[in-house]
C-alpha cells in the first residue's frame, strides 16, 4: 500500500477497472454461429465460452491452469451460540483439505484442478461485530491484499471458496449492510442451525448493523466492519483476478458477499464473474438475484470449500473444449 489511508488503493482499482475484450468474445460467438450445428442449439455453453474469451483474451478460449482457491477464517460472533459447530472446526477441515480427504479433493482430482487453502490466522478470531468492527482498516486491507496475492503463479480460471464458522451470520451481516433489509430476511440454516439459532442468528444481524449505523454504508467499512478475514480475501481475490484478466468462479454464501461489497463500489467490478452454483441458504439466493447473478448449477450443495465452483470448472473447461474443438458447418 502507498497511499496514507490503507483502502484508498482498492478505491482506485475498483475505480479503474479493465474492460472485457469485446473483440475476443466476438470471435467466440462467430466459432458457433459457423459450427455444424442449429444456432444457439447450446446454450448456456456458448454464452460461458464468450465469457471465457472476454475476460482471458484468447478465442477460442482454453483452460490450462485452473486453480481453487479456499480462504479460511473465524469469527467473534460465534460467542453467541450461532453456530451448533465449535470454533475448532474450521482448523480441522482446513486439515482436511491439506490431507486430502475433503469433499474438494476430490473434485479437484475429477476436473484437474489446483487446490490452495490458505489459514488466514485461525488462531485469531475477528472481533465480535455487535460490539467492535470486525478488522481495523489497515488490517482488513492487508488482508485483501493477501487475497491478491494469494492467486498469483499463472491460474487462468479462478475457483473462489471459503471456511469459516459462523461465516453465514457474518454474509448475512455484510448483505443486511449493503442490500438493507432486518437479519431474519437474510439468515438461514447454515451448517445445521434449528429455529432458535436462526433466531439469535437474525439478532445478531440486527445488532450488529445497528451499532455500525450508517458507516455500514460505504462498501469497504462494512466489509471491515461486520465482514472478516474470509471475506477480505475473498474481495481483494476478485480485484487481483480483474486486474491480471483471469475470470473468476464464485461458490458459496461468503464470496457472494464478499463479491457483494465490490459490487457495491463499482457495478462492473463483477463482469469477470460467473455465480458456479446456489446453496440452500436463502440469503444467498437473494444477494444472487439483487446482483444479477445466474447460477450455473443448482444442486443444493451446502458443503462450502468451494465444491460448487470447483464442479462448475468442469463445466467452463468442457464449454471451451467445445467452442475449440467443434466442426465447422460445410455451406451448400
């Protein structure tokens, strides 16, 4: 950071953002029209392959290095009973992964996907947002930087996921911040919460938007504020993504949050993104709608480490096979 206020650089990067290459994605749609096949008979595949092509500038599009990246973090809030999971968990399925017995190895080995998870000072939990912000401002702005460098090394396809216990509260927090609307509009389930955890859960929100007030307002305080280390990651793993022209896969409740906040700076900041998939948490299928984001798959996945995005990269992979590889219609 150069700047005398830590966010001011992410200020000026949302603020001048490159733009898709129109000329690449262009090329793409013309592969199809002049495929041997009925026009537009894919789909979906042909509207991802443009997209591919717009934001990694080659036409056709091809993914070489696709790369998952999980941010784990853990949250004050959980102090009140927000979560039936214990703090711990989160450490042990950042475990997990490492060993390679997690739901996303194996999807990863499925798709030939690199995997990273990155611990984002487990050991430290973010203060508790009902009564304190979650991170300072040069904290939560070292982190974000983390985010930006945490995808460097040469990835083409950008999964995004995260872990973290009592994470959902905190996305709903950040959603009630940045869309409006009282925490019971934004909580849900979670990993397993009954009726009155999702009752404390929606307190919790109210709380925490109510003594922020209206400094919740600017994009980047509320993501300091009632946000968290996850999250942070997460948004400064998006911008770093824009900036080196990789398109960018979002998975779960906490990176349509984190998303969220980008949005809310700057509306374009999320063109290079694709929603890979919707959970059962009904605030994520409401930031989903007010963003403007399509899901590629629905499947009800819940798990979090990024298993949607992670499936959806299957997806991308096979749409940029297919602009490639298809036959060229023989004209009479």
């Amino acid at each position: 950071m150069t700047s005398a206020l830590p966010f001011d650089d992410f200020r000026d990067l949302l603020a001048n953002l490159p733009p898709a290459d129109e000329a690449a994605e262009a090329r793409v749609r013309t592969l199809f029209a002049n495929a041997d096949k009925p026009i537009a008979s894919l789909g979906r595949i042909e509207d991802i392959a443009a997209w591919l092509a717009a934001w990694n500038g080659r036409a056709p599009p091809a993914v070489n290095r696709p790369l998952v990246a999980i941010f784990a973090g853990n949250h004050g809030v959980t102090r009140h009973g927000i979560s039936p999971r214990t703090v711990a968990a989160t450490a042990n399925a950042v475990e997990l992964c490492a060993a390679g017995g997690a739901a996303i190895n194996q999807v990863c080995i499925a798709n030939d996907l690199g995997l990273k998870v990155f611990d984002l000072a487990l050991h430290i939990a973010t203060a508790d947002i009902t009564e304190d912000a979650a991170l300072d401002e040069r904290g939560c702005a070292a982190t974000m930087a983390f985010g930006m460098e945490a995808i460097a090394g040469g990835a083409d396809l950008i999964c995004l996921g995260d872990l973290g216990v009592g994470n959902s509260t905190v996305a709903a927090a950040l959603c009630s911040a940045l869309f409006g609307g009282r925490g019971r509009d934004w909580v849900g389930p979670g990993s397993g919460a009954d009726t009155p955890m999702q009752a404390r859960k929606a307190d919790v929100v109210d709380a925490a938007i109510a003594f922020h007030g209206a400094a919740v307002k600017d994009p980047l305080e509320a993501l300091r504020r009632v946000g968290g280390r996850e999250f942070a990651a997460i948004a400064g793993a998006i911008i770093a993504a824009r900036m080196q022209k990789i398109p960018v896969l979002l998975d779960g409740f906490a990176a349509t949050a984190a998303a969220a906040v980008l949005h809310a700076a700057n509306p374009a900041a999320l063109d290079h993104c694709l929603l890979a998939s919707l959970s059962p948490e009904p605030g994520q299928r409401l930031a989903a709608e007010r963003l403007g984001l399509k899901p590629l798959l629905d499947l009800g996945v819940s798990h979090g480490e990024g298993v949607g995005a992670a499936l959806a990269a299957g997806l991308v992979k096979a749409a940029a096979l297919t602009s490639s590889g298809m036959a060229a219609a023989v004209r009479a």
